[in-house]
C-alpha cells in the first residue's frame, strides 16, 4: 500500500512539474514525441518501484525476524517455565519417600517392614520414568532456547531468572538419580541382590530384625538429606517461575531482540 500511494504521488507531482515547464518555456516540448515521454516516465517509476519493493522487503523481514523472536521469548518465559514448575509428581514420590523411610527407621516388626520396603520399591520403578521425562522437559527447552538464539533473541545477562531456574531443574534431576540409585542399593538385599528383581507384589526374602534405630538412621541417612535437598530445589524452582512471570511486564526486560 506505501509502494501505491509513494508512485502516485511522485507522478502526480510529476505531471505538475512537466505543466509548470510548459507554461514557462512553451517551446520545451517541440519535437518531443508523447511516446519517449511515456517511455521515460515509465523507466523511471520501474526503478522507484523497485527500490520501494527493496525497502518494503527489507523491513518485512526484519519485522518477521523480531515476531519470530518474540514467539519463542513468549514460549520460554510461559511455556518453559510451567513446564519446569510443575512439580507434582516429584512431590508425591518424595512425600512417599520421606514418610516411608522414617516409617522403616522406626518400624518394630517384620510387618512393618515389609509394608514401607513395598512402598520404597514401588516408588522406587516409578522414580526412573519421572527421571526420563525431566530429560525430556529440559531438552525441550533448550531447544526452545536455541531456536530463539538462531532468531535473534538471546538472553541480556548470562545470569538471570530463567537461566536460574534451568539450572536447579537440572540439579533437581541429578539429585533425583541420585536418590533413585540410593534407594535401589537399599532394595538389593530384599530383592536377592538384583536390581530387575525388585518387584513391590513379590515377596520380601531378606529381613534385618536386627537393625533398629539409629543403625538405620545411619543406612538411610543419605537419602534423607538428598530428600530434603530435592524439596528444598522444588521451593526455589516454583518461587523463582511464580515471581518471573508475576513480575516481567516486558520481554525486553530479560531479552535481546537483534
């Protein structure tokens, strides 16, 4: 629509110059055939046509480029981040973990053992496909943020509330493999000391009546702490996502759009 409206009115003030000229010099145009002039006119709104085109080309591509980058900035601020905020099933097996651990620490029975070592072992099967999916969520917002970068949206500090939150999801991941390996060497004597042998509906062949109190403390006490230090990463993940989103009112707050 500019192109149209910028050829109109060079021609328009053209047809104004080429009157002005006849009315002053009234002998300009003998000999001149009505058909070079046309030509001529033509030549010339080709070639301004052209350079308009050019320019018209130019910002659009440059206005795609910036929309592109915005789409993706949109997607790593909401998307990505609920994605690495949603937490709910890595609450639920660590509650297991916490309760059942300190059921068996303080467990006086056979039975009660029995009872969080079944818990413990199904929790335990479950542990490796929530651990897969964390991988999962986080290569997908790599590349989100890679895609990004390709468009010219890159972060404006190395360090900042997103980069934050990427980095305690992957802590979180590496502590829940941690904790996941934990659990299955305190299932091994329980389950004839084979890791595709822990099954929570089979029977448990191994007990230590022995091993009561702080001797257990002791076993499970690196369990413990990585349970607690996994609660502690949820925390700051959903914190840091709730004050991102709540406080950035513009993109460009954390983003470079080149």
């Amino acid at each position: 629509m500019r192109i149209y409206i910028t050829s109109s009115c060079f021609i328009l003030l053209l047809i104004i110059f080429l009157v002005c000229m006849n009315d002053f010099y009234p002998t300009i145009y003998d000999g001149i055939k009505i058909t070079d002039w046309i030509s001529s006119i033509s030549t010339v709104l080709s070639f301004l046509v052209a350079i308009f085109a050019f320019w018209y080309a130019k910002n659009y591509l440059v206005q795609e480029r910036y929309k592109n980058a915005s789409n993706f900035a949109i997607d790593i601020l909401h998307k990505d981040m609920v994605l690495l905020s949603s937490l709910q099933k890595q609450q639920q097996l660590l509650f297991i973990i916490d309760n059942r651990t300190q059921f068996f620490i303080h467990s006086t029975d056979n039975h009660q053992e029995d009872f969080c070592i079944k818990h413990l072992a199904s929790t335990y099967l479950s542990m490796r496909e929530l651990i897969e999916s964390m991988d999962t969520s986080l290569e997908l917002v790599g590349n989100d943020i890679f895609k990004a970068r390709i468009v010219g949206c890159t972060f404006k500090n190395k360090d900042n509330a997103i980069t934050n939150v990427v980095k305690d999801y992957t802590d979180l991941k590496e502590k829940m493999n941690r904790l996941y390996v934990l659990i299955g060497s305190q299932l091994l004597p329980y389950y004839r000391f084979n890791l595709n042998n822990i099954d929570p509906d089979e029977d448990i062949n191994i007990h230590f009546p022995e091993q009561r109190g702080a001797e257990r403390e002791e076993m499970f006490s690196d369990i413990v702490e990585l349970t607690i230090e996994c609660k502690r990463l949820m925390s700051n993940i959903t914190e840091k996502v709730k004050e991102l989103r709540e406080g950035v009112s513009d993109l460009q707050e954390i983003f470079n759009f080149k």
